[in-house]
C-alpha cells in the first residue's frame, strides 16, 4: 500500500503540474453532457423503457461506464509507454517491487481521476433531470468493482502487447470497438440482431451496463441482478489470472531479447 500510494502521489504531482488540463478535462463533462440531454430530447422514450426512463438516462450511464473501459484499456499501456520513453521501467523492475504492484499501482491514478469525472458526470446529470431516488448504491459499487477488475485485465493484456510490440495494439482497439458496437452503450442491445446480442453476451460492458443501469435507474435488488454479476464474477475470475501470466511473459521476452526499454 505505501508503494501504491507513492505512485498515485507521483501521478498526482504530474497532473495538478498541468492545471489548465486538468480543468478542461472535468469542463468537457458539462458540454458532453449537454449535448446529449438535448439529443435525448429526439429520442422515444419507449425505445429505452426496458433500462431506463428515458434517452438521456440511458446514455448518461452508458457513457459513464465507457469512461471506466477507457481508462481500463489504455493506462497500463500508457503506463508502460511512458515509463519506457523516460527510461524508467528497467530501473523499477530491478528494485525488490513486485512485478504485479508496478503494473497495478501505476494506473491507480488514472483510475481515481476517472472515478471523480464519473461522479461528476452522475451529478451534473442530475441536475439535468436524471432521478437517482431509490438507487442500489451497494449493488452499483460491487458491481463497478467486478466491473473495473475485468476492464484492468484487459488493460494489462493490452499492456503486454506494448511491452513485445512496441506498437499496434489489437486488444484495445478490438475490445473498445466492439464494447462500443455491442455493448449497450448508446442504444439497447435488443435492437441488434440475435447473432450479434449473442456476442454481446461475451463483452464484461453488457453486463456491466446491464447491472449498473438497474441498480442506479431502477434500484433493482442484488437478487434481481444475480446473473449480472455471476457474469462478470466468471470474467473476472478468467482474465485477472490470465493477464498478469500474459504480463510477466512478455516482461521476460522483452528482457530476454534486451527490448524491454527501446520504444
């Protein structure tokens, strides 16, 4: 924990350097947000009534968990990237760190900034009109939890490619794309075809938006959304695993090859 937290200090001193970024990045939610309270105003609610009140309440979801599969997918990458280019990462993988804190706690400050936009975004949506009033708010943090572990995976995975191939990265720009096409995330999976709402199935973001749009819109019990998180609990269970082997094999051909720090 004292290694996490010297490296989410570290990022954190970095970021706040920038300030004007820093702004911009929390004043683009109102805008993104604005843009589709009116667009919702287009939409027929009883296109959405399955998941949500209305238009602008699916989406405001859909995108706030799009945020989280962002930030899963790229800031191990970026981590690793950065690291090689100021020539670091040899330097931290030959100190007594495990090999698992690095990869984990380099991203954490990613992920608490992407926490606090998400929360900005629920909340700005809120005075637009989104009701949050009886809100699973137990049920929607266990499943961000199951739902942050298999998208941080993904990352790590993603992660790996960097490490071996420097550049081009087919997991993260297949799983975004898809998680995007097939996910729910600006319209129902219900109005795809049946083959694709079956691949759809296989994609943490159905789940996840599934769940989380009925514990935060409908206030769905835990009972109600077993499926969802059996779902994401078996994802989980499967990609955690598998990326951190994944990770530490292409650490050991990238040292094994002396390629670990050219980019």
């Amino acid at each position: 924990m004292r290694k996490a937290y010297a490296f989410l200090r570290r990022d954190f001193f970095i970021e706040a350097s920038y300030r004007l970024n820093f702004l911009l990045s929390l004043a683009s939610v109102v805008f993104a947000i604005a843009i589709f309270y009116f667009m919702g105003k287009i939409v027929d609610p009883a296109a959405v009534q399955d998941s949500a009140d209305d238009y602008f309440s699916f989406v405001l979801v859909g995108i706030a968990m799009a945020m989280y599969l962002r930030t899963g997918l790229g800031s191990f990458a970026e981590s690793v990237r950065e690291e090689q280019m100021m020539g670091t990462l040899e330097a931290m993988m030959s100190t007594p760190t495990s090999l698992t804190t690095i990869i984990l706690s380099s991203s954490v400050w990613r992920f608490l900034f992407t926490s606090i936009s998400v929360l900005a975004f629920l909340v700005v949506g809120a005075f637009f009109g989104v009701s949050f009033a009886g809100a699973n708010i137990a049920a929607a943090l266990l499943l961000l939890v199951l739902t942050v572990a298999c998208y941080a995976a993904l990352g790590i995975i993603s992660a790996s490619f960097i490490i071996v191939f420097k550049r081009g990265d087919p997991i993260n720009w297949a799983v975004s794309s898809l998680s995007i096409f097939l996910g729910g995330v600006f319209y129902p999976v219900s109005v795809l075809p049946g083959w694709l709402q079956f691949l759809s199935r296989l994609l943490p973001m159905t789940w996840a938006l599934d769940g989380m749009r009925g514990a935060l819109l409908k206030g769905e019990s835990f009972s109600s959304l077993w499926q969802e998180f059996l779902a994401l609990t078996i994802i989980a269970a499967v990609l955690v695993p598998l990326s951190l082997v994944l990770f530490r094999l292409s650490v050991h051909y990238a040292r094994k090859n002396g390629t670990l720090v050219k980019y």
